[in-house]
C-alpha cells in the first residue's frame, strides 16, 4: 500500500476515529487492533506474488506537501470482496459540522 499520511487536522481525525470506536463497541462492533493513522491511500498491491520495492522511486518524498482537502462528508462504507476486486457501497452519509 502506498499512502500520503496527514499532518495539519490529522489530530482531529485521530479523536473522530477513538470516538468512532466506542460508540461502534456499543454495537458490539470489534475494534481494530491497529492503530489509526490518518492517511490517504493512493495505491494497493492487489494478489499474491512478490512485493515491489519502492524505496527507490518514493523514498525521496518524506516531508513532501502534497496539498491540502477540505473535508465537510464522512461516508461510512462497506467493502465485499468480488472476484473481479472490491465492491464498495455507501451505506450512512453524515454531514461534519452539523449535529442532529
């Protein structure tokens, strides 16, 4: 996997997913074990066979700014596993900043 992490606002984005979390373990949802790292994925080795090294071409770019996004939609998704690769489907759309 390759991924772009987030500096500016990844703070925020760490407190979502802890209380994210524990309103999901109310459900009885497990919880991962790993760690969230807020990041954003740009590619994905798909299939078995060797890894690549990309420390060549992408080991230069540590430290690089990319860009900035605003964020105002989290869309929780679910992921089925296909034959011909992943089908996603939006299931709840929530509107950040806005309370209910």
């Amino acid at each position: 996997m390759v991924w772009v992490g987030v500096e500016e606002g990844g703070d925020r984005l760490i407190e979502m997913a802890r209380h994210l979390d524990v309103m999901l373990r109310r459900v009885k949802f497990p919880k991962d074990r790993r760690a969230f790292r807020p990041h954003l994925t740009i590619a994905r080795a798909r299939g078995g066979g060797p890894v690549p090294d990309l420390s060549g071409p992408l080991g230069g770019l540590g430290g690089v700014m990319v860009g900035t996004q605003s964020v105002d939609t989290l869309f929780v998704m679910e992921s089925t596993l296909a034959a011909g690769g992943s089908i996603y489907r939006a299931v709840e759309e929530v509107r950040l900043g806005e309370t209910s």
